[in-house]
C-alpha cells in the first residue's frame, strides 16, 4: 500500500486511511529492523603492475590509485664530498647502507644521519679471500663468511647469510 496524503488526495482523510498509513509505516519500519541494509565495504583489491583497484562488496568502483615506486641507485662505495640522494645505495666498512635524505657527503661518522644500515657482514679475519666457481661452493660455512665467485660475468663479492650464498651488492642467492 502506498501513504496517502491530504494534499493529493485534495480532501481530508478518512479514518480508515489514517489508519491504512500508519499501518504502511509500521509494516517498512518492521521490515527495517528484520533486514538492515548492510553497508558497502570494500570487496576486493586488485594490483595490476603499478595499479591499485579497489571495488566495493556491492560493485562500486571505488577508484584506481597509483601505488609509489622505490628508486634504488647502486652507488658503489661511499665517498666524501660526494652528492647522494634518497634511495642511494653504498657500502662502507663491510655494510651496506641506504641513503634516507639528498645531502652532500663529509665524513662517514657526521653523515651517518643520512644512512639507514641495510646489511652488515662480518670484516674477514684476513685479507684473503677464497676464490671459487658455482660448482665448487661449499653447502655449509660460517654465517658471514665473505668469497669470491668466478662466474660468467666476471668475480663477485659473496657472502654466506647462514643458509645460502648471497651476491653482496645484488642481494640475490647464488
């Protein structure tokens, strides 16, 4: 039943549709209470390459947002009166270092505010260094232990993380 009201019905109401309209009232009330609409939330996220898609649990496209992007810069060893930028990546004194803010460089120790420490790898107990091939890289050594790999594109620094070897700079296993 729909409301009737006074104004479109262009006379006043009759007792029985007083009461018709209040009925209709209690009825949509009642069903309210018995079946709350739920409200939308978000159904589900979806990354595509750089794209972040969010779409609500009812379908509603809640919109496509751009997800940032790290840029992170080999540097090689850090140097003094040198320009770096955030995202830089150096080593100094067996560690690898990620630079937090653009700067120009002065001495390691008053600088060290601009560098959060990535890895840090124990000094060897000697300047020597094994040397080996992939085939020849032993399954088990000590945590931190530094060699030099033979490979394809030349030698590489490697360490040992406690369960692989690692390349030094590329952070990728052996």
């Amino acid at each position: 039943m729909t409301i009737i009201y006074r104004a479109d019905k262009g006379a006043p109401l009759l007792t029985e549709e007083i009461d018709g309209n209040f009925k209709e009232l209690e009825t949509r009330l009642n069903r309210l209470e018995d079946h709350p609409e739920v409200a939308e939330s978000i159904g589900k996220i979806e990354v595509q390459e750089d794209q972040m898609i969010l779409t609500g649990t009812f379908g509603t496209d809640f919109g496509t947002f751009t997800l940032p992007k790290a840029t992170l810069r080999l540097q090689a060893q850090w140097l003094p009166q040198t320009s770096y930028q955030k995202g830089d990546i150096v080593t100094y004194e067996n560690t690898l270092y990620g630079c937090l803010r653009d700067h120009l460089s002065s001495l390691f120790k008053q600088d060290d505010s601009n560098w959060q420490e990535i890895l840090s790898v124990p000094s060897p107990p000697s300047s020597f260094l094994p040397l080996y091939e992939k085939a020849t890289l032993p399954n088990e050594e000590t945590l931190g232990k530094l060699a030099i790999l033979l490979g394809e594109e030349g030698p590489n620094l490697i360490f040992f993380n406690g369960k692989t070897w690692q390349h030094l700079m590329k952070g990728e296993t052996v």
